[in-house]
C-alpha cells in the first residue's frame, strides 16, 4: 500500500531511515560512507534544516 504525502512543518522533527535491499550493505567502503556525510554536510550549510543523530552504518542509515 503506498504512503500518503506528508506535512512538512517547520521545526518538526523527522525519523529517516534507509536499508540495502536484501540486508546488503550500503556503503560498501569507508570511502562511500564518508562521501554520503559529506553531501548530507552540504544540504545543512544554508541552515535551513539541522541533522541532530545520524547513523551511516553498512546498513542501515538513521536520520533525525
């Protein structure tokens, strides 16, 4: 069944998450897993959303 659309709100809080498909690994370096937190770095610069917990693990990735 699929999701309906959210609200997005300011100063709501959000739980993302994401895993590999069949528990396979995401990131299958260090490397990988460092690009990834530096992309998400640049989406937060103009402060127009803040990362308080991040998790990059193999699998899975938890944004809050």
């Amino acid at each position: 069944m699929r999701s309906l659309a959210r609200l997005d709100a300011s100063g709501v809080l959000y739980h993302i998450m994401g895993r590999g498909i069949e528990k396979r690994k995401i990131f299958l370096n260090d490397d990988q897993g460092n690009a990834f937190l530096s992309h998400l770095a640049a989406l937060t610069k103009d402060e127009s959303m803040a990362i308080h917990v991040r998790a990059a693990l193999p699998n899975p990735i938890q944004l809050i």
